[in-house]
C-alpha cells in the first residue's frame, strides 16, 4: 500500500487508521453474515446489533442519561439548521450567537421560521475570539439559545458554557465532539455531523432531551419532527447504515484509548505543540485570542500570501495536505481531530521550523 497522507482536512477528515483496517476486514463479508454492512437490510438481526451499540457507545462516552434521546439523522449539520427552529421555536424567537460563518448560516436558516435575537457576535473582531458571558444580550422568554461550540473555519472554542437560565442550549458541536467531556446535562439539544470526529460524512448525531422531543411542532413533515426519529430509535425510514456503522467503530475506538478525557489531554498535547511555536515565531502569527483557541483547528498567517501559497506547495510535498486555510479566511489552518495522530502534527511543527529558517 502506497503512504497514508498527513491529512490535515477541515472535513471530511482523518479517521483512525486500525477502524479504516477493520472497516477493510469486514467489507465483503461481515461477520460471517456473507455481505457488506452496505448491503444489508436495515431490518436484519446484524444491522440492528450495529444500530443499537454505535448508540449504546455514544451514550456511554458521553455519559448522556435517561432524559435524552440519541438520534441519527441525515442531511448533515446544515439540516438542522433548519430542523431545530422548525420543531422548537414554538412561541416564534430564539436567540443565536454568531461566531462565525456557521453560527452565521444557522442564523439565516432560523430567520426564515421567526424572529432571531443575535444576542452576541464577536463580527466586529473578525470572530477571532468568543463573546463573553457578560456581553451576552440574552432573552429570557426566547424559546432556545443556539451557539456553535467549535467554530471550524477561525478556529475558536467556547471554553465555557453560557449561563442561560431555563432557556434550552442548543449547541451546533460538528467539529469538537467526543475531543473533551462535555457536560451533556447543560443542554437541550447538541448536533453534529459526523464528518470531523465521528467517521465519515451522511450521519448527524442529535443529542436531544426528551421534553424538547415531545415539545416540537407535529405538524410539520414526518421526517423534519424529531418525535418520528425519537420514537423509532432512527429506524423510521432506512438509516445511513455504513456511516454508523463507521461511527460506531470511531466510538469504540474512542473508549479503547481511554475515553474523552484521554481524548482532551492527547488533543491538549498536539494542540499546544502548535501553539507554542507560533507564540514563540515572529515570523507565524495565530490569528485567534488565546483563551478562544480551538484544539480541533488551528489557523496562522505566514508574513505574505505568497509564502502562505508556498507553504501549502511544499507542505503537499512533504507529504502533508489540506493546509490551506478556508477560501473566506485564507491563511493556513491544520485541522487536528481525534485522529489526527501526534507524529502527524510533530511532522507539521518540524516543517514549520524549517520553513521558516530557509524562507524567514
Ligand atoms: C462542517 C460544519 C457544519 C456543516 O456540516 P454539514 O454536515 O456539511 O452540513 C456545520 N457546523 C459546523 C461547526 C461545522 O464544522
């Protein structure tokens, strides 16, 4: 087999290399059932078995209780942009913070069912920092409050999560989930596509609490109600069933490396190995506050976009893709998910070093 790249993608994204393995094991025939998982019939004993422990694994990794439902849905993050003010923006308002590009787009979706509060931006600094609790303008009487806990493309992070009273949070997490622990019981409703950490694209998870489940409006279609996927277990209508499969073997993989704190702490270490060079350089300059900064990725500035353009060239070179940072931002960015392995980023930092010494 030719050399696995450092693939350094926003998304889809690098997936464990032992589950891409037994995804491989088990194509053709798995488990002695003589077929691929992709054409098996949802319905089946085998299916079902895969079905019921990819959700099993993600309740447990995240310690998410009895009051929640785990949904697997489809049409990416971007559905539930709409999804999520259509079934609870009941009495017509919600309040959103923009963050950036998707909190922006999330905004513009909501906007279309009924009245939007943006009670925080953080625009006017070019989203390269995260509001703080006291510059939130929050309504107490809005139906929910949306907030995108990792924004992909500047590359922040909540480090912190909002005080909202009795108003349901609704976190877009598509890009740190299962990176860190995260106290699930502080939210009523986190989706994510599974695309950056959970395996590949065509499944979003939809962590839900029930009393928001049974809240949402029935009189929207069957399959845009999250009462139609709750009361299936997402069996409703046929499942993206290779992707949860695929994310049931990240989750497992997940666990077998010990967990979401084990997670937090190997994505602290390449995180900082990162950090610390750019803090140290004059020459890369990070582009976000330092208490914002994202684990999962990582933009910087070289001194001119011509170095940046041939930063990318002889990074490709090097064996390293996707650093180019995204078309609206430009720059650099490395995106380094759970899988993302540290030898991967110890190649980028070792680069970067030299890069600089022949082009500073
Ligand atoms: C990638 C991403 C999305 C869009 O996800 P799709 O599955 O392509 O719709 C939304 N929000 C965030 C934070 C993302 O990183």
């Amino acid at each position: 087999m030719s050399k696995r790249a450092i693939n350094f993608s926003a998304g889809p994204a690098v997936l464990p290399l032992p589950v891409l393995e037994e995804a491989q094991r088990d194509l053709v025939n798995y488990k002695g059932t003589g077929m691929s998982v992709m054409e098996m019939s949802h319905r089946s004993p085998a299916y079902d078995e895969i079905h019921q422990t990819t959700i099993a694994t993600i309740r447990t990794l995240l310690s998410i209780s009895d009051d929640y439902d785990v949904l697997l849905m489809q049409g990416g993050a971007s559905s539930q942009f709409s999804l999520i003010p259509m079934n609870l923006m009941t009495s017509g308002k919600a309040d959103y913070v923009d963050t950036g590009a998707w909190s922006t787009k999330a905004i513009k979706e909501a906007r279309r069912v009924g009245s939007v509060n943006v009670a925080g931006s953080s625009e006017a600094d070019e989203f390269n920092r995260i509001p703080t609790q006291d510059e939130l303008q929050l309504d107490p009487t809005a139906d929910y409050v949306h907030i995108t806990t990792n924004n992909t493309i500047r590359g922040t992070v909540w480090n912190y999560v909002p005080e909202v009273g009795d108003v349901p949070l609704v976190a877009d997490a598509s890009s740190n989930i299962m990176s860190e622990p995260m106290d699930v019981n502080r939210f009523g409703l986190i989706y994510a596509g599974a695309q950056k950490n959970l395996g590949p694209a065509g499944v979003t998870v939809v962590i839900i609490r029930k009393d928001l489940v049974a809240k949402g409006d029935d009189g929207i279609g069957t399959m845009f109600q999250y009462r139609t996927h709750a009361a299936k277990n997402s069996l409703y209508n046929t499942p993206p069933c290779w992707p949860i499969y695929m994310v049931g073997l990240v989750a497992r993989w997940v666990a077998s490396q010990g967990g979401l704190e084990a997670m937090q702490r190997a994505n602290r270490e390449k995180a900082n190995l990162i950090y610390d060079l750019l803090d140290a350089s004059d020459f890369y300059r990070g582009t976000v506050v330092k208490e914002c900064r994202s684990l999962m990725n990582i933009p910087f500035r070289l001194p001119s976009e011509e170095l940046e353009k041939r930063f990318v060239a002889e990074s490709a070179v090097a064996g390293m893709t996707n650093l180019k940072g995204h078309r609206s931002v430009g720059g650099i960015r490395a995106s380094i998910y759970n899988a993302m392995p540290r030898q991967g980023v110890e190649t980028l930092v070792a680069f970067m070093k030299e890069f600089e010494r022949t082009h500073g």
